[in-house]
C-alpha cells in the first residue's frame, strides 16, 4: 500500500547535522536532494487520497516549482471558458489570511470566491531583469522554453479557516478586471 | 520631494530618491518612526596562509569585510497596487532584492536572490545583507534555538567562562531558524526569516544575514572540499544562485513577541495550494 516512508527516511536522514547546517560534500547533498524528492512525488501522486476524485494532484495540476514561477496549471490559456480552481488549505488552528500568487500569461483575468463573488487581486507585472537573474538558468535545466515565460503574478487575498479549505476560482474577464499596478522607475546615481 | 513613501497600509517604507536607499520605517498604526539602511556586504575568506586555518564549511574565518556597492546607475522600481507595493532593486549583475509591503500586514518582506557569486578574483566570499537603525541594543540581541526560545546573545560575552575575543565577527555569530531580534529602551527590531542563515549584531542597532556563500579553501575538518558548489548545464558550470525571503518588523518594546510567535509559525507552515480546472461555471461551492 502507498504510504509516505520514503518521506519518512529522506527527512529522518536530513537531521544529520551536516545537512542542517549545509556542510556535507558535494555528492551528499546531491543524495539528500534525491531523497527528499522521491519521498515528495510519492506522497503527492494521488497514492495517499484517492477517495478525493475532483481536487486531486494528478499530473495535469501539479505546481511544485511556484517559488520559480513556473505553474503550468495557473498559465494555461483561459479564453476557451475553462477556469482555474485553487484551493487553499490553511495547516494551522487559526483563521489566516495571506496572499495567494501566482503565474499568470494573460492581464485579462479575474478571481472569485467560493460564492461566485468576484474579489480583489492585483497583477504584478514580471520585471524581465528579476525573472532573468532567477529562472533563466533552472528553466534551461528543466528544458522549459523562454515562449511560455508568463507575464505577470496574479496576487488576491485569501482567507482560510483553521485547518480547513478556501476556494477560489480564477477565469477570463472581457477587459482587465484586477487592478493593475502602477509601476513607476525611479533612477538614482550610484554612490561610490 | 526626494523621497518615495511605499505601502499601501499602516505601514510605510521611504526610500531616498536621489540614492534609491531605505532611508524610514514608519507604522501610523504603533506610531513606531525609525530611521533605517539596507544593504549588502561580504566577508572575504581567509585562504588559511597565515595561520594554518582556512575559511571553510565548518569554520567561518573571515579576512576582512567588503561593502557591496550598485554597479552604475541604481535603479530602483516601484509597483503600487491595492494589496501590495513592490519595491525592485538590482544591486548588481548578481544581487537583486524585491521588498513588499502588503496593505494588511505590518512587516515588510524582502526576497533576495543572490549568486552566483563571482570568484574570479581568488576570494572565496560570505554574503551579508545588514539592517541598520539607531537604535541603541547595549551589545545585546537574541536568536532563535532552532525555532524554540529566543536566547539572549552578548557580544563578546559568555555567561559561563571568560570569553577570549579572538575572532570578532565569527565569534558572535549564531544560526538563525526562526529570526533573530534586537531592542533598545523603546522599540524592538525583528527579523524572522523562511530558511536557516547565520546571523548576528555586531553594531548596536544593527542585525545582519549571511544568505550565500561561496568558499575556496577546504577548512580541513573532515569535509575534504572546499564550499563551491556548482550546478552544470551541458557542460557550463556556474555558481549556485540562491533565493530566500525575511521579514522586518518594528515595534513598541515589549509588542514583538507576538508576531514573532505567530508569524513564525506561517512562514513555516504556508498555505498549500492546489489546483484544478472547470468547464464554464459549473462550480459548486464546496
């Protein structure tokens, strides 16, 4: 039966401290890093919660490299009249709210609530020289092309209930609905 | 005016215009006003000549510290929305900083990417990046113990034996899980951070990260390689760039402890986002 035992390892192995502390030789590291990624997908792929038919993570849906702005789920194109599901689970026993990011192609989306009620977010545009120095070199590694480059981070505010689940829905709007951010340059000389 | 007030909530970060510096931290709400730098330095790693110990994995043995200035023109990006201002900083070809300051929060999050870390000049460097006020903190800060109490740290002081003062920057420094923190008479100065650093407060009123390093001397305590990991695509090897995000906050002395608290546990526990698609809307609540 499925179960999350290589997490267990790779996670009982990384409180060696030459792993909290980032000292181990190089090949070490590497098994670390392997490790830990298998126990991930194991107890990601749909194996743990299969009675969960509508939400599960399958491979159409994954996003594990969000921190590098890569989510093909949140760029897929929206103008067909599909949307975008998100949900957000709250792992802690108070009510949060926090903002919820991610990568999007097109300006021309919107964000509802469970309720349909359409709610506040805003579009950050992805500045070229901090998606350059950041994603250049893992999107190469990972053999993703520079043409699906999304153009901006959808930012709305979510609120979540303790240990429980919020819904949103993200979809296509006939003009800009969010609000978008005014971007201003301001350019200084360098001190010496 | 010269100065670029940000955030669209209680509080406010002001940036020099003319420099394109953190000059101000302002909270209308806490009325905590306090003047405040940013920026970066390193500390150059000692090769070990001299006396036989390297700066290595194991041990840090910095050979002087480096400020780090903007190449050329500093430029410095403002985004303003309704949730969040966005303030862009590219401090060099291998530093940029992103700082956001979100209407409902009252901290500010800075998200550094730094690397690779040029070595070409045969010096192995630490990054830092410094928080620096005028607050008046008496030699005394305190860190995190792996996530669980804050610990009073003095510098150049142990309670339980006569501190021999050898290595003044590497002797006061301290592993930083959950943040680090710093008060004088009226305001407390915190600083939580998403990943375990160094860290330290080696000038009253001032706390500082290690976020990279990059080292070209083994230390020689069992390691047997120097801290210069690379990552290689089709055959072009380049130093690591790493990324990472803090979060400052400022206020009324005796007020921190809650945030540090309760912030610390959502930035170690984030939201889990997942995701699926719909035909049209035929979502039902759930």
């Amino acid at each position: 039966r499925p179960n999350t035992d290589s997490l267990a390892d790779a996670l009982a192995i990384a409180q060696h401290h030459d792993a909290v502390s980032g000292t181990e030789k190089q090949h070490v590291a590497d098994d670390y890093a392997k490790r830990l990624s298998i126990g991930y997908n194991e107890s990601r792929d749909q194996k743990l919660a299969a009675i969960v038919h509508q939400l599960s993570f399958n491979r159409q849906i994954k996003c594990p490299l969000l921190n590098i702005s890569y989510c093909p789920p949140s760029e897929a194109d929206l103008s067909n009249g599909k949307s975008l599901v998100i949900v957000v689970y709250n792992s802690l026993g108070w009510k949060r709210e926090d903002i919820i990011k991610i990568p999007v192609v097109s300006a021309n989306v919107t964000v509802r609530d469970f309720t349909g009620k359409e709610i506040e977010s805003q579009l950050l545009p992805l500045l070229n020289a901090s998606v350059g120095i950041r994603n250049d070199h893992v999107r190469a590694y990972l053999g993703i092309s520079p043409s699906v480059t999304p153009s901006y981070w959808l930012t709305f505010s979510a609120t979540v209930p303790p240990l429980g689940f919020s819904t949103y829905i993200v979809s296509s709007a006939t003009q800009t609905a969010t609000s978008s951010a005014r971007r201003t340059v301001y350019k200084s000389e360098a001190s010496q | 005016n010269d100065t670029i007030e940000v955030g669209p909530g209680n509080l406010k970060l002001i940036y020099s215009g003319n420099k394109g510096k953190l000059t101000q931290y302002f909270n209308s709400r806490s009325s905590v006003k306090e003047s405040i730098e940013q920026s970066f330095s390193y500390y150059a790693g000692d090769d070990g000549s001299v006396d036989k110990q390297a700066d290595g994995a194991y041990i840090f043995r910095p050979n002087g510290t480096y400020p780090i200035q903007s190449e050329g023109q500093d430029h410095l990006t403002v985004l303003r929305g309704p949730l969040l201002d966005e303030v862009h900083q590219r401090i060099n070809s291998w530093i940029y900083q992103v700082t956001r300051v979100y209407k409902e929060k009252e901290h500010a999050e800075i998200e550094f990417t730094v690397g690779p870390i040029p070595i070409g000049d045969g010096i192995g460097k630490e990054i830092v990046t410094k928080i620096t006020t005028s607050m008046e903190t008496n030699k005394t800060f305190y860190t995190d113990s792996n996530g669980r109490d804050f610990i009073e740290r003095i510098r150049d002081y142990r309670k339980d034996w006569d501190l021999q003062v050898n290595q003044p920057v590497a002797g006061n420094y301290y592993p930083i899980n959950l943040g680090i923190y710093a008060k004088d008479n009226n305001t407390e100065m915190s600083v939580l951070v998403d990943r375990s650093v160094g860290g330290s407060s080696i000038v009253d009123g001032q706390l500082e990260l290690m976020v990279h390093r990059r080292l070209l001397h083994d230390d020689d305590r069992g390691v047997e390689e120097p801290l210069n990991e690379t990552v290689c695509i089709q055959d072009v090897c380049k130093g690591l760039t790493i990324t990472g995000k803090y979060y400052l906050r400022l206020d009324p002395l005796g007020e921190g402890a809650k945030w540090r608290r309760s912030f610390g546990q959502e930035i170690y526990s984030p939201f889990l986002l997942a995701f699926t698609e719909q035909e049209g809307d035929t979502w039902t609540s759930s």
